[in-house]
C-alpha cells in the first residue's frame, strides 16, 4: 500500500516499492529488450542481443513524446531513491556479475514496448503463411492459415445470439435463474458442442471456430444479471507465465479521496488493470494484426540470388 498527495507522488512510490521488490526482474527485462545480455552471460546470447538490437526498441523509445514525463521521471526518481539507499544489491546481481546503472524514463517507455511485442506476435503467423505460400503455393497456404486468421479478423469472431445463450442455460430474458457457483465444466462442452455444429456447416474445416491460435478476452456483466447488483469486470491480458509473475499487486491512496486498487508491472507507473472506488478498467489482447513486415534483402542474399539467375 503507498500513498501520496498527487500523481507524481504516487509515481515516485511506485518506482520506490517496484525497485525494493522486484529490482532484479527490471534490470534483466531492460537488459533483454535493449540486447545486452551477452553482456552478462556471454556469447550465447549474441544472436538474441542482434534480434533485439534488430528491432530497435531501445532507439524507439527517443520517439515517443505523447507519455506524461513529470509521472515518467518521478517514477525514475522513486527507482533510483531505494537503489541509492541500499548496501548491497540483491543476490542476483552478485550471482552474475554485474550491476545496476540507474533507471531513467527510457527505461520505462522500453519496458512499454516489451508488453507491446509480446502481445503482437501475429508478425510470426504473416511469415509462416509466406513460408507456406512461396514453397507450396496459396491453396495450402488458405488451407494451413487462413487469411482471415493471419489478420486476426474476419471468420474468428464468434458471436453468440440470445437462443445460443439461452440453450446454454446461462440467461433468460424471462427468467433469471438462480447463479450455480459450482464449476463442472458443464458449460465449456455445451459451448464446445455450438462451436462443433457451427464449424461443421463450413467447408474449409480450418473455418471452424476452435481451430484458434492465440487470444485473448475481456467481458462485463450488466448489474441487472448480477447477485449484488453491480456490474462485474473481466479482463485477461493472456501473458504468458513467469517468476516473477509480471504484475504487480498495489492499493495508492491520495488525501483527495482518489483510491486506486489493482495491478502495475514492474518498470512502468501505472496501474494496468484496477479499480477506483467509483470506476474500474481492464485490458485484453486483441491479436489483431498491427506489426508491419518488410522483405529486406542483404548484400549476401543479393549475391547468392545473382549467382543462382545466372547459372539458369
């Protein structure tokens, strides 16, 4: 729990508790995204550091002007006040053999960029369906990968009307049923069951729904189908698993009244996910297409393509 009079204050706390926590976690995904870690753990991580360095998340972040820096450089200072305070680094440090170089709002901005790319990984169903298309032309490549799923779009978005709803037995306009809080799994294999008879009518099999690589979901339930009376909030960001888990679980409190209670990820000052006493907010991951490809073609490849045309 911190508290402060304003949002730089609250920044600044974050940065503080986030450095005292989780110091280790943020040095190594800083230390990844700007492609140094054969830095600390030698040659093997040159071909990562590259591809990191290929991207160019680092130099990104000199771009972007939009944020709010007085957070941004709060935060830093919050980071940087812990680290100043301390002896000793953690374990982690001494372990590999390095140290800490303190945090600054690129930093941060760079970690943004990280969540962004973890996220947007339908770069690698484009490539994969080129790969398929070049070597076993279009029809296997629709077959295999879709260009509606490449997208994200089109044939993937389910929606199920209100006689699918009520078949399911979750909600009747009529009658609102009792909410049965025991889990079975009852409702996944009815749901199951629709998407099996909806896939079944379509010829390309591919089509059916459950043939679905990646995803994400955010839901709310109006209060007039709720047993308090309020709206419920869902969100899952769909991330995947580590240890340290990427969240971050916080309660800031301000003299004004304005609470906020939920998730920030180590690096960033923000929460995430939450909630106010008034309001509440979520995210998820829309696995839509926003990465931009292009086919780059280097002196060696333009060598060995030139040999190759003329040996035909």
């Amino acid at each position: 729990s911190i508290s402060g009079t304003s949002k730089t204050a609250i920044g600044y706390a974050l940065g503080y508790v986030h450095a005292k926590d989780r110091l280790w976690q943020m040095h190594f995904i800083r230390t990844f995204a700007s492609g140094k870690l054969s830095e600390i753990f030698g040659k093997n991580m040159l071909d990562l550091d590259k591809l990191m360095r290929s991207l160019g998340f680092r130099r990104s972040t000199t771009t972007m002007t939009h944020v709010p820096m007085d957070l941004f450089e709060a935060y830093a200072d919050g980071v940087n006040a812990y680290v100043g305070e301390l002896t000793f680094l953690p374990i982690e440090f001494y372990l590999v053999g390095t140290k800490f170089d303190k945090w600054t709002v690129e930093d941060s901005l760079l970690l943004g960029k990280m969540m962004s790319f973890e996220t947007g990984v339908r770069w690698v169903l484009t490539t994969l369906r080129q790969t398929i298309l070049e070597s076993a032309g279009k029809d296997i490549a629709d077959l295999v990968i879709p260009i509606e799923m490449d997208n994200g779009l089109g044939n993937f978005t389910t929606v199920i009307n209100e006689e699918e709803i009520e078949q399911m037995g979750f909600y009747s306009p009529k009658k609102q049923p009792e909410p049965d809080l025991t889990f079975n799994g009852r409702e996944y294999k009815e749901l199951g069951a629709i998407w099996k008879k909806e896939g079944a009518k379509k010829k390309n099999p591919t089509e059916s729904p459950t043939f679905f690589v990646g995803g994400s979901n955010a839901w709310v339930v109006h209060g007039n189908y709720t047993k308090s009376g309020k709206p419920l909030l869902a969100g899952d960001p769909h991330l995947g698993t580590r240890i340290p888990s990427v969240w971050y679980l916080c309660k800031a409190k301000m003299p004004n009244g304005n609470n906020f209670y939920g998730v920030s990820m180590a690096g960033l000052p923000d929460f995430i996910m939450g909630r106010t006493d008034y309001a509440a907010w979520g995210i998820t991951v829309s696995s839509v297409s926003y990465t931009h490809l292009r086919a780059h073609e280097t002196s060696l490849h333009l060598v060995c393509r030139l040999l190759l045309e003329k040996k035909k």
